[in-house]
C-alpha cells in the first residue's frame, strides 16, 4: 500500500502551519506548499473551503519523466520525487506538465524548487514536517488505499499520473471550489487569464525562425539550388540565440539533450543540433547529400518542436492548432515556391482553424483584434496569389510572414497545459452559470 498525503478540507482554517513547518524544516527561500483560500468572501450559496498542496510524488511522475537534463529522480526507499537543482537547467519544462502546480520557478537562482517530501525524515523514521505541524489534523500523511486516483474530486486533474493524495470531505455536501478574490462583487466570477506571452517571446522566436529555416531549406531543395548562406546561417544562429535565452542556467546548456529517450523536449534540441550541423555542411559543401539530409532533419525536427507542446497539452489546446511549426513550414514552402494549389488547400485548413478558434475562445478585445488581422494577412495572401495581381514581391513576402508570425504568437496564447488552478476556474465558471 502507498503512502501519500491525506488532507480533510473541513478541518483546514488555512493557518499556514503546514507552509511555515515546510519551508523552516528544509531552510526553503520559497513556499513548495501552496493553501489557496476559497470564498474568502463567503459568496452566497458556496462553502468556504480552504485547500493546501505541495508536490503529490505521482507514481508516474511526468515532471521526471520529460525533464530534459534529467534533474528529477526518484528515492526508492520512500517514493519521494527528488529535484536535484544542480543538474536544473532552469527550462521550466515541468511546469508546462505538472498539473498540480507544485514546481516553482526561482528567479533569484534561476532553477525550479518543489517538495522533497522531507525524505530525510521519512528515512529516519519521521513524518514531513508539514503533517506534523498541522493543528487541526486536515493534513496528514500515511497509508493510502488502492486506486486513489480513481476516487479523485472531478476538477483534480489526473492525466494518468496516480498521485500520492487523498483528499476528504464531507459526503453530504458538494465539494465546492471558489478561489480566493475570484469574485468581484459587480462582476461575478472571474474568467481564465490568457497565457503570459511576454514570458514567452524567446520561444517564439526560436520556433518561428526555425520554422522559416527550414521551409527555406526545403525550397531550395525543389527548385534544385543550394540555400544562400548569408541569408540560411544568420537565421539559424539567431534562432539558437533566442533557445538559449529561456533557459534559467545557459551554461548548463549541454545537459539538455541528456534525457534523448524520454523527454520530448530533449529530441527537439537534439534534432535542432544535428539540423545546424547538416545546414552547416550544405552551405559551405554545396553537397545535394548534406542538403537532403537537411531536409529531412528539418522536418523531423518541426515534429519534434511540435510533439513538445502536444506533450503537455493534457487539454488538447493547440493539438490541431493552425500555428504549430510543421503545419506552418508547409504553407511557406507552397508560397516560396509558387505552388497554388497546395497553397490554397493548407490555407483553407488554415482559415478553417482561425475561425473555429474565434468562436471557441473567450478573448480579451486585442486578442481578438489580433485574429482578424491573421485571417485578413492570410486572406489578402491567397487572393493576390490566385488573382495574379502584381504586388511587389517583398511587399507580398512581408504580408505573408507576419501573418505566420501573428499565427505562431497565438498558438502560444492558446496554449494552456493541464493546471489545477484552470480547472478550477474552469468548474467554478461552470458551477454560477
């Protein structure tokens, strides 16, 4: 029988003890336990519910088992899912697949922290820290019975990772979530927050340079001809610039592709390294080997930066999205080479996705603003091509890229992993319709 956290939210009053006791035990410059405070303002109707989580020690840990540098291990002896923060590389990948929100970024250190579980004294016989200081007797920690996670609350999020939790409650009443100041009292509940993209820019960057590298490669390809190396090199350096800077420790670089055979985003820096080799080889070689090697790389590569997202996206946000990497490689290959019907055939698929996006997405007006723009970019691209209009060809080129790029910004708006915290909003909104 495993062993886990069993929290009771009727006894919680949301004390902090558990938070206080955690991070003094393990002298923590961050709180890995979280107590979110729910209908602090006792909205009619709804129970007060207070609720503490820390790092649930999942049977099938997704944050170890796709961490690149593999920083993450598990202790045999006690279960516990152990960060090794010298082996972090800061790329905050497990944040994207934790659903429980228990890896924190540090900014001051530049590494991610999170519960150890205090394995040293469940070692030595102990219990953590944090179920020992509970005054009230909601957390604590012991044997769980079998197939909980099948017994979960249904906004928990499980994506299959069996979590060492139990949480308990009154069978006689609804379990409730409201998250503290999610109500205001004129508007109602709050709705989901659209996704940081200023954090983000350093991966767009990245993914839509590399995307337009190789759509380049590609092209030249077919039309016979080598890629023009002031034109292929400077685009691939920047885009390997731009990966370096959303990483936490830079020069710890190396450790990313050490996790090759589990971690998806391992393969796609592992491919992006043997893309930059083989393009390499091609614009100084001028060898048609090394430039359908190229190719080939270079696709599977856009696969690989594509499977990184899918990866994570338990919800399935951008799964068929219209700005992910290989769909967009596609469209730019059939414009640089003149390719009508290919051309007008992704496009549809494209328009097709953008306008189911506009009706499915509750956005904020200049998100909103932001997909007009993108189907009229694309529209106006289609209509030249097949009108045979003569625009100026940089002024058409122009057109047609920020298109793409305007696409790419919004699959990262669109891209919301599994979180308990969505989830909870997400239920709630549901729950006062």
């Amino acid at each position: 029988m495993a062993e886990g956290f069993i929290f009771d939210h009727n006894k919680c009053v949301a004390c902090g003890a558990c938070s206080a006791a955690c991070i003094l035990e393990n002298k923590w410059s961050f709180s890995p336990r979280t107590i979110y405070a729910f209908n602090s303002m006792a909205f009619p109707s709804l129970p007060i519910i207070n609720l503490s989580l820390a790092c649930n020690h999942c049977q099938n840990a997704v944050c170890m088992e796709g961490c690149p540098s593999s920083a993450y291990y598990k202790e045999p002896s006690t279960g516990a899912i152990i960060l090794d923060d010298t082996k972090c590389i800061g790329c905050r990948f497990c944040q994207w697949n934790c659903p429980y929100d228990a890896p924190k970024y540090l900014t001051s250190q530049k590494v991610i922290g999170k519960c150890n579980l205090c394995n040293q004294r469940l070692t030595e016989g102990s219990l953590p820290a944090c179920s020992t200081a509970c005054p009230t007797g909601a957390l604590k920690f012991g044997n769980l019975p079998a197939l909980t996670a099948d017994k979960m609350i249904a906004w928990m999020p499980q994506k299959n990772l069996e979590p060492s939790v139990e949480l308990r409650g009154s069978i006689n009443q609804p379990l409730n979530i409201i998250p503290q100041s999610i109500f205001d009292t004129e508007k109602g509940p709050a709705m989901e927050k659209d996704h940081a993209i200023h954090e983000e820019w350093s991966l767009i960057s990245f993914t839509f340079l590399t995307t337009l590298s190789v759509a380049k490669v590609i092209t030249s390809l077919m039309k016979g001809i080598f890629p023009e190396k002031l034109l292929l090199i400077p685009i691939i350096v920047f885009a390997a610039l731009f990966s370096m800077l959303h990483l936490g420790k830079r020069r710890m670089a190396w450790r990313a592709v050490i996790n090759l055979r589990r971690s998806p985003l391992s393969r796609e820096i592992g491919f992006f390294l043997l893309y930059i080799l083989f393009s390499a080889l091609t614009v100084f070689l001028q060898l048609p080997v090394f430039l359908m090697l190229c190719s080939v790389t270079g696709l599977i590569l856009l696969v690989t930066i594509d499977m990184v997202y899918i990866y994570a996206d338990n919800r399935k946000s951008v799964w068929l999205h219209s700005g992910q990497t290989f769909f967009t490689a596609l469209l730019i290959i059939a414009f640089l080479t003149g390719k009508i019907l290919p051309f007008i055939f992704i496009t549809s698929l494209k328009l097709i996705a953008a306008v189911y996006n506009l009706r499915i997405r509750r956005d904020v007006s200049p998100i909103l603003v932001m997909r007009f723009v993108r189907i009229s970019l694309l529209i106006i691209t289609a209509l030249s091509l097949i009108s045979g209009i003569s625009y100026p060809e940089k002024a058409l080129l122009t057109v047609f890229l920020t298109g793409e790029l305007l696409d790419r910004i919004l699959f990262y708006i669109d891209f919301k992993p599994l979180n308990i915290k969505r989830l909870m909003n997400y239920h709630l909104n549901e729950a006062v319709k």
